[in-house]
C-alpha cells in the first residue's frame, strides 16, 4: 500500500483493523476505510464548528450576534450593490473627481520635478537652497502651535541637540555592536530608563523600535508565538476594545490574528471588561488596554483587565504609546491618576512612544516586557543561513543608529525635571481647554466632551450641528483638528507648541461653533433641510458624511487607497 506508512499510527491502526475485518467479511476494503475516515473527519469539522458557534454565542449574547449577521448581510448586499454596472461607474467616477481635487491640494502643479537622478550631481549649495524651499512649502503651521499631536516638543534647542547627535551617529548600525559600541550602550539605557519609568519589577526587558505600530505588531507577535510554543493554538485571537490603535488590527491582517472589537460604551468610553471577559476562549493569545487611547484619550481600566488576565492566565497588553512620557508623571506632577504599569501583576507589555511626548525625533519607540522570557518571543534567529548565523531583536535588520543617539540624547537632556515640567504644562493646559469647552456659553451648550480624559487628548461631539463642519472651520481658521467616527467626534492632543496658543484655539472655536449655528439657523429660517449653494460640505463633511452611511465601506477603501497612491506621484 504505497503511502500508507505516512498515515498517523492510530489511523493506520485503524485501517489493518479494517482490512483485517474486510478480509474475513469479505466487503469491499475501500468502502469502509473511506467511511471510517469520512466520519472522524466529520465529527472533528462538527465539534470545530459547534465550539464556534457556542463561543460566538457567549462572547456577544444572541442579541449580538444576530446584529453582527444582519450587519455582515447588509455588508455583503450593498456590496453587490456598488458592483452592479451602472452604480460601479458611477462610484469610479466620484471616487476619480474626489482624488483629482485631492492631488491639486498635495501634489503641486508646477513646481520642478525630479524625476531621475541628476547627470552631474549638484553643488552642496544648491542641494541647500533646494531644501529649504521645500521645507518653506505652504503647510500647516506647526511651528506657531496650529496641530493636534504630530510635532511633541519642536523647541530649536532640543533640535539642534537632535540635529547634532544624529550627525555624530550619521553612519552608525546597531546590527553591528563591535563595530558601533556607542550606539549599543545608548540603545540599552533607552530601554532601561523606560522600563524604570514603568516601574519594572527586576528581570524585566525590552527592546526599541522605528515606532509605536512596530512596538504593537512586536507585542502581538510575541504573544502568539508564546501561545503556541505554550498551548499550541494555531488559530490564535485577540480581544481589543473598540479604541485600541488601529495597529493592533495591522497586527491582525499581517500575523493573522483573529481580531475581537469590544465597545467602549459612554458615559466614562473604556472597554467594557464584562465583555471581554465572554470573549476569551482557549485560541485567545491576549488582551490589550490603552493608557490611553488614541481617539477619546481615554485610560481603560487597566486594573480590571489586569485582574482578568491573572484569573485567565492570559498576557496583558497595555498601550501607552501616547501616554508615553505623560502617563507616568501625572502623579507626581499632582494630576488625578489610575494605576497602569508593571505596578499591575497582570500586565505583561507595554509599548511606549519616546518619539511622543518622550520628545525624541521620529522614528523612535519602545516596547516592555515584565520578563526576558517574553522578550525572546519576537526574536528572529536563524541558524543555517548561507549569509551566517542571524539573529535580530524585531523586525527589521539595518537600523538607523543615529536616531537612537539623538533619542538618548533627547531623554538624558530632558531628564525627570524636564518631562516633569511638560507634564505640568501640557496636562495643566488641557485641563484648561476642558474646563473652557465645560463653562463657555456657547462651548457648553453645543460641545460634549466624551469620558473623563485624564492626559493630553479632549474629544468632543456636537449636540445639533454635524461636528465635522466644526473640524473643517477650524481647518478654515488654520487649525489641523483630528476627526473621528463612531461615535462622529473632533479631537485635539495637546503638545507643548499648543500650549502656548491654546486660548486663541479655544477663541476660534467659539467662533466656529457660533458660525455654525448662525448658517443652521438660516437653512432652518429657509426651511431647507439640506445644504445648498455657498453651503458647501468641507472635507471632513464630505468624507464622513459618506463614510458614515455607508454599511460596506469599499468606496471609503478605493479613497483611502487613491489616497496613498498619490502620496508617492512625483
Ligand atoms: C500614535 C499611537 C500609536 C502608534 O504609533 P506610531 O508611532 O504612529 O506608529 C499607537 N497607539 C496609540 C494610542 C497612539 O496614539
């Protein structure tokens, strides 16, 4: 019987026992070893799906589930809608109008483009003067404190400490230690003064990264490669709230991790711990926390999730990314606090973003683990490589060992005082923001602060106008507000470049919001229910105006697509 001797022993067992019968029986030997076969495999594909369905059924109730199926119906519908031959030209051709209008914004039409390298190269002087035209190119104005987020610190002192230490590292490494031992030594101490910011009990370990979505996809990757070593799952998952970044979804599409999204219901927008807790099944690799969350700035209870994942045995994830440097300060810089460290005997990661407001430049972050063991599990090694042996921390293999040394530099000049310092005034600052969004007449009425944000971020809805037209007067004004769906929703991360101007942001949005209300009150005066002539929808109204409706999201998708074509047209 060629082949038979790669059959698993029990089920060869099982076929001699078979062919043995079917011998003195004298039936057909084929019939019944296929039906011996046909059954296990059907009674293994019945108890796989009916786990499924059962654990389906406990993690979202019977009212859950029936809501994602109608939902996954109307998904799977209107996407057959879209595709039906005069709709898909239709939306090819808006879709088309929307980029084109898009590319006139990003890409400038006449400028000198470069599209192979030069014959001669140029001379240093007009490289220079090339530079600074395009770093002068009109854009938003970072530099007088007109964006959420992005640029942290951008002080010309730290830059220039920056600027320099990078240069003195311009060539450096870190794939070769002997060659850039510098570099090596000041790797290591990032991660030790990180891990000591986080209060990291002994034998604790980490690793530094390009950014906070390589410190997640490394996280993730270790806790299903340890679920698997450990409990062999192979069709791991994980249970995110709602608001987690969306690098943990990344994490899922690249690691194929199955991706569990649990609600952050209002009044306070943390994850709904109850929830997770039904999720949880025996292919569950992790849970994850944020301190706190990019959209709502909101803390999870990280305590509660903590003592969930100590009951499940299961690692603990927790997202400081934008909390960074802030998060860990609070209470010594006298703001209300939660606990979300390794304080928390639950927690097992944390990544931690020393380009935020660790303010050192971009291309910088950090990933924790409360164990060696658990660090291991995002290494790469291969042993027989015709190249050599190989081995590398994380992702990728060359790294720039000049951002490490302007990172340390930006850390050790700073120091515990500095970052003290910034905590005071960037959560004191935010504070005041809320505070004026809470007690301005017409703020007050209009604006709902969503939760109880305890760090950098306020997000807010509007009660009666559409809070996207606010996000784009605010634009109109200069500003560059984050929009946000699900719930519709602006917010504003404060840096130290807003801290400066924060009563001229809170002024412009009075402003807008009267605006707002001035034009609702004339489309109610017309009797107009819709926008019309000069009322135009702005690019925040437009885009999740549509995106918003829409039960399958593929034109948001052919958009977002367009979107990073263009970002690469010469
Ligand atoms: C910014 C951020 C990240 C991702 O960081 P990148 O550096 O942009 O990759 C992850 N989580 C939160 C909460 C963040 O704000």
């Amino acid at each position: 019987m060629p082949g038979s001797s790669r059959m698993p022993v029990s089920l060869r067992d099982g076929f001699n026992t078979v062919r043995r019968r079917s011998r003195a029986g004298g039936n057909p030997l084929e019939m019944v070893n296929l039906d011996l076969i046909r059954n296990i495999v059907f009674f293994l594909f019945l108890l796989r799906w009916t786990r499924r369905a059962l654990w389906k059924l406990r993690g979202r109730g019977l009212f859950g589930t029936l809501a994602e199926l109608y939902a996954d119906v109307r998904r799977v519908l209107y996407g057959w809608f879209l595709r039906m031959p005069g709709v898909r030209s239709q939306v090819r051709k808006q879709v088309d109008e929307a980029l084109a209008k898009l590319q006139t914004k990003l890409v400038p039409a006449n400028a000198t483009r470069y599209l192979t390298l030069p014959k001669e190269g140029w001379a240093e002087d007009a490289v220079r003067k090339e530079l600074e035209a395009l770093a002068s190119m009109d854009h938003t104005r970072w530099e007088d404190g007109y964006v959420s987020g992005a640029v942290y610190h951008g002080e010309d002192e730290l830059l220039k400490l920056q600027t320099e230490a990078y240069g003195k590292f311009t060539v450096a490494n870190p794939i070769h230690p002997d060659v850039f031992p510098g570099v090596r030594k000041m790797e290591a101490e990032v991660v030790a003064m990180v891990l000591s910011l986080f209060n990291a009990p002994p034998g604790a370990a980490g690793v530094s990264t390009s950014g906070g979505t390589e410190s997640i996809l490394m996280a993730c990757l270790g806790a299903r490669q340890k679920a698997y070593v450990e409990r062999g799952v192979t069709e791991p998952e994980m249970i995110l709230p709602e608001t987690a970044h969306t690098a943990f979804r990344k994490a899922g599409e690249y690691f194929k991790i199955k991706i569990h999204v649990v609600a952050c219901p209002a009044p306070n927008y943390q994850v709904d711990i109850r929830r997770v807790a039904r999720l949880v099944n025996r292919n569950t690799i992790l849970l994850v926390g944020s301190a706190p969350n990019f959209p709502h700035g909101i803390i999870d209870d990280i305590a509660g999730l903590s003592k969930l994942a100590l009951k499940k045995r299961l690692p603990l994830h927790v997202d400081c990314c934008l909390g960074s440097f802030l998060v860990p300060f609070l209470d010594k810089a006298g703001f209300e606090t939660v606990p979300f460290d390794f304080r928390l005997k639950g927690v097992t990661s944390i990544s931690c973003d020393t380009h935020k407001y660790g303010f050192a430049p971009k291309g910088n972050s950090t990933v924790l683990y409360r164990t060696q063991a658990l660090r291991a599990y995002q290494y790469f090694v291969d042993p027989a490589w015709s190249g050599g042996v190989y081995a590398s921390p994380g992702l990728p293999g060359s790294r720039p060992g000049a951002l490490i040394a302007a990172c340390w530099a930006s850390l050790v000049t700073v120091g515990e005082a500095g970052y003290l310092a910034s905590c005071t005034q960037i959560v004191g600052t935010t504070k005041k923001l809320l505070d004026h969004i809470h007690t301005s007449p017409s703020l007050s009425t209009e604006l709902q602060v969503l939760g109880n944000p305890l760090v950098s971020v306020v997000a807010f809805r509007a009660r009666s106008l559409n809070v996207y037209d606010i996000a784009d007067g605010m634009s109109a004004k200069g500003w560059h507000l984050n929009a946000l769906q699900d719930p519709p929703a602006i917010h504003v991360a404060v840096t130290l470049p807003i801290t400066k101007v924060w009563e001229r942001l809170a002024a412009d949005l009075e402003a807008v919001v009267e605006a707002e209300r001035e034009k609702e009150r004339v489309r109610v005066v017309e009797g107009k229910t819709a926008r019309g002539g000069q009322d135009k929808a702005g690019d925040a109204a437009a885009l999740y105006g549509v995106a918003g409706s829409l039960p399958n999201k593929s034109v948001v998708v052919d958009l977002a697509r367009g979107f990073l074509d263009l970002l690469y047209k010469a």
